[in-house]
C-alpha cells in the first residue's frame, strides 16, 4: 500500500498523520458495514448472536495486541477503542431492546 506523499509545504509527518487518519476513517466504514452484514438485523434479529461476534472481535483484539508485544499503554488504548467501536455498532444496529 503507498502513502501519501506530502503536499507542498506540508511536512512528512503532518502528510503521514492525514494519511493515517484518512484510513482510519475507511476502516471505521468498512468495519461498521461488514458487521451490519454479518449481524442480523431483521425483525428476529438475534441480539445474543451478535453479542457473540462483538465479543469474538474484542477477543481477538487482545490476542493480537499479545502476540504483538505491545506495550500495556498501547493495548489498553486498542481494546478501548474496539469496544468503543463494537458498542457504537449495536447501538446503530439494535436501537431498541430486545
């Protein structure tokens, strides 16, 4: 994958924090739509079900922040957002109780 390539008078790492946020941005997007595909959201709409995948995702973070080596700071910070982004998911997808 390429990077941005800074723009005139623009400073490498202000050119490589935007290209990080810009992915950022579509990961977010892709992630929150491929967990409305993969969590039913019909009227019998299994709301455990995707609890369930929800929490596999979490799990899977932590994994990886393991086997990464990350710093605990780093870790905490990934889990956080995950969550973060999992829960912002149901909510969107599950307004209501079920």
């Amino acid at each position: 994958m390429g990077q941005s390539k800074p723009r005139e008078g623009q400073h490498p790492d202000e050119a490589t924090a935007t290209d990080l946020e810009a992915r950022m941005v579509v990961l977010e997007i892709v992630s929150m739509t491929a967990l409305a595909l993969a969590m039913d959201t019909s009227e019998n709409a299994d709301v455990e079900h995707a609890r369930g995948i929800s929490n596999l995702i979490l799990e899977t973070v932590r994994q990886r922040c393991h086997e990464m080596n990350m710093h605990d700071d780093a870790r905490l910070t990934a889990c956080a957002y995950a969550d973060e982004l999992l829960s912002t998911a149901l909510l969107s997808l599950y307004p209501r109780e079920h």
